[in-house]
C-alpha cells in the first residue's frame, strides 16, 4: 500500500471532506444539533433582562416626588424618595441604612417645628451622593462613624476610615484636574471639613477649610456662588460659622459677601422699652440692632405653623446671617468687648442661636470655648455694680438650655438665688414673662427651662 502525502494544495472544500470522512462511522447516523442558535438564544435572553432592568431603574429615577405622594407609596421617615434612588457599588443593606439615615439628618438640620419638608429629590447634596463617588464615600465616612441615630456621637470605626480613604483619594484626583474647582470638588472639600467637624479635629478641618475657602474666592465668592448654586455655597459658609464658634477665629468670608437674600422675610427689626432700657446701660448701639434683629427672629419662629412654615434653605440662611454679624462684632478668641454689658449681650446671643443651629453631632463639648467664655461674662458683669437683673436671668437661661449644662449649677445656683429673691421672683410664668421679653424660641427652650427652674429652686431652697 503506497501513501500519498497531504499538501497545502488544497482548499476548503477538501478540508472539510476529509474531516467527514474521518468521523464517519463514530457519528454515523447521529443528528448534529445546531450550537449557535443556543447560544444565540440565551445571550439574547440575558440582554433582554438587562434592558428591562435597566429601564426599570432608569423610569423610576425619574419620578418626582409629587406623583409618589400621589400614590401613597412611602413614609418621609423610612421610606421616602431616596428609597428609589440608585447608590452605585453599595450592598441592600448600606444603601438602607443610608436612606434611614439621611431621613433623620433631615430633621436635625432643618427642624420640623419651623422648616417645611424638604424636597429631596432636588436637593443638590443628595444629588452628589447618587452621582459622585467620591462625595458618597465622604457621606458614608461620617454615616459610619454613628452606631447609634439617635444618640448621634460619633466614632471613627473602622468602616468609616475605610470610607473616609476612599473619599480622599477620589477627591485628590478630581482636584488635580480640569475640574479642580468644579461644584462636584466643592462638594467633595465640603465632606471632608464636615467629617472632621463631626470628629471634632478642629486642626485638620481647618486645613481643609481653607483650600475649600480659595476655591469659593476663585469662583467669584459667596455671594456668586449662592447666585450660582444657593445649596451648595450654604455649607462653606456653616462650616465657616462652625470653626469660628469652635476655635474662636474670625470669620474667614467677609459680611459683604454673605447673600443679600438672607434677610428676606424676617420679621420688622424689634425696638422694645426693654432694649431702650439697655441703652441706658450705655451698651453698644451695633449690638442693639443685634439683639433687636435677633429678637424678630425668634418672634417669627414662635409665631409659625403649619401653614408657614420657612423654606429649609431660608430658615439657614437667616440663622446663619444673624450668627456671622454677632462673631464679626467681636471673635470669641482675642480682645473682648470692655464693657461688661456688651461682652455678656453677645455671648447670650451666640449662645441662643446655637439653638437654632442643629447639627450632625450631639456633642455637648462643640462650643466648650463659647461656654468658658459665657461663664466668665455672666461672672465679670455679676461683679459690676450697675447691673440688671432680668438680663441676668436671661443670660443664665439662655445658657443653661444651650450650652452650660447641669455640672455648671455649683456656681450658676448661688446667682439664681440672689437675683430671684431681690426680684421677687418665685414662680415658673414670672421667669417665662422675663425671658419673652428678650430672645425666647418657646418651642425648643420651655420644656427645657422649666425642667432647670425646678432643679435651681431646689438648690436655693437647700
């Protein structure tokens, strides 16, 4: 038998007889199933899936919150917008998690007792948390640095550095870019300052503070950012707010640059006998406009219901512009205001707006400074001769339902009982009609008053 060799000189037609001829007999007779139309078939059934996911997700991102009322699908606590809103790369579990959280920060810094509901699906700084991964990691550091939502003190967990790494490295690459000064690298700068604000490192949140203080100036300022994105240039200015009243610095934006629009829809400037009385006591006059300011806008707080409710955004707005003129006349670090009247006004004004000015924390050391100075004005105006009492009694009120907590009644209970007793004082609704006469948000200070009123008349009685 001889053999005869195989060349390249033949074509496709050759090769395939041969292979025919070389399975034949083992497949003899055997049907071959066609494999593509198979795998056809499932990679279309698989983007078939996927489409209809995707558009799934992509009309529910779409709906407003007005036709989710409609519908009587959610709750604002638990399950509000955000519950239809995508995080990226996050489990079930901590995008929950996120939405319960968010929907109590909501109530902490817009309280519902004055702020209508905020709308959260326009609301820019949730926007960031769905479309930036950077400023979510930033969001989900500090979310992580809570065990507890109701408590709200903060930790840093090993969940949150993890985060909070994630948030820096992102936020270092968009900063060495074209967008180094974009509304997303704001936001990003924002977060980290907040971070270390909750953490209370005063240090390094300055630092943070003051590259995002240049990227406001190289957007024009303040006051052009609020023009531009009214959301975002709130933060930079309350964190401003926050560092001035926690290391005592002065403010870093100038009051020119604050929005004029701060002041709509306050109420007219108060002039009562009792602030004419005060400038008797030769008091500044810049502080009587303060104090007369201050005082209209807890009277519009006092005054509100359901039907009038403020904007969240302007509720911030005109806190935040009473708080910066209040530490622009005089920083809580430095010189001081020599008369003792002007020194104690001040401080129980800032003491009172902080009140109204709720944050992630309940930390109740985050104006150690401004209580240290608190107690050394109420002090430094005790030992004047000319002093008068119902102010004193504010001021001891005010910054026991702020900031002076209960290990301050040692020294604060001997005050209490000399003024109250030359006063003739010894009933809860003599106090309460002293205190309506100055800054006084009943909401928020009368339970809390009345608890502290029973505790110092049971230390005077002893």
């Amino acid at each position: 038998m001889s053999f005869q060799f195989i060349t390249n000189d033949i074509g496709p037609k050759e090769r395939r007889l041969i292979r025919s001829h070389v399975m034949h007999g083992k497949n003899a007779g055997r049907p071959r199933p066609d494999r593509r139309k198979k795998r056809d078939a499932a990679t279309q059934q698989l983007a078939s899936q996927h489409d209809a996911a995707h558009k799934d997700n992509r009309m529910v991102s779409q709906l407003r919150i007005q036709d989710l009322h409609r519908s009587g699908l959610f709750d604002r606590l638990i399950c509000n917008d955000l519950a239809f809103a995508e995080i990226p790369r996050q489990s079930t579990k901590s995008i929950e998690h996120l939405r319960q959280w968010i929907s109590i920060l909501d109530r902490r810094l817009y309280p519902p007792e004055f702020c209508s509901k905020l709308d959260f699906m326009d609301y820019v700084w949730l926007q960031y948390v769905f479309y930036d991964e950077g400023y979510m990691h930033g969001v989900l550091a500090i979310k992580s640095s809570f065990r507890d939502y109701l408590e709200m003190q903060a930790e840093a967990s090993p969940d949150a550095l993890e985060h909070l790494s994630k948030a820096y490295k992102l936020t270092r690459r968009r900063l060495a870019g074209p967008e180094a000064i974009s509304d997303k690298a704001i936001a990003g700068v924002t977060i980290l300052a907040i971070y270390q604000l909750v953490h209370g490192n005063v240090d390094i949140g300055l630092l943070h503070f003051d590259g995002l203080y240049h990227m406001v100036r190289l957007r024009g300022g303040l006051a052009k950012l609020m023009e531009h994105n009214r959301a975002l240039a709130q933060k930079p200015w309350r964190i401003d707010l926050e560092f001035a009243l926690q290391s005592g610095l002065p403010m870093r934006f100038a009051g020119s640059e604050t929005p004029i629009s701060a002041n709509k829809g306050m109420n007219p400037r108060v002039i009562s006998p009792t602030y004419t009385k005060l400038c008797g006591f030769g008091m500044d006059i810049e502080l009587v406009c303060l104090l007369s300011d201050t005082t209209a806008f807890t009277n519009s707080l006092n005054t509100i219901d359901e039907l009038s409710r403020l904007d969240p955004l302007d509720f911030s707005e005109q806190a935040f512009q009473l708080i910066h003129r209040l530490i622009d006349f005089a920083p809580l670090q430095g010189e001081r205001p020599s008369h003792p009247l002007d020194d104690l006004l001040q401080l129980t004004l800032l003491a009172m707006m902080t009140t109204a000015l709720p944050n992630y924390t309940s930390d109740k050391l985050r104006y150690a400074l401004l209580a240290k100075q608190l107690k050394r004005a109420i002090l430094r105006y005790v030992a004047t001769t000319d002093t008068d009492g119902e102010l004193l009694l504010w001021a001891i009120f005010i910054g026991r339902v702020s900031i002076l907590h209960c290990d301050q009644d040692d020294w604060i209970a001997p005050i209490f009982s000399r003024v109250s007793q030359q006063a003739q004082i010894h009933e809860w609704p003599q106090i309460r009609r002293i205190l309506a006469q100055y800054c006084w948000i009943h909401t928020l200070h009368n339970t809390v008053g009345i608890r502290i009123w029973g505790t110092l008349s049971k230390m005077k009685a002893t």
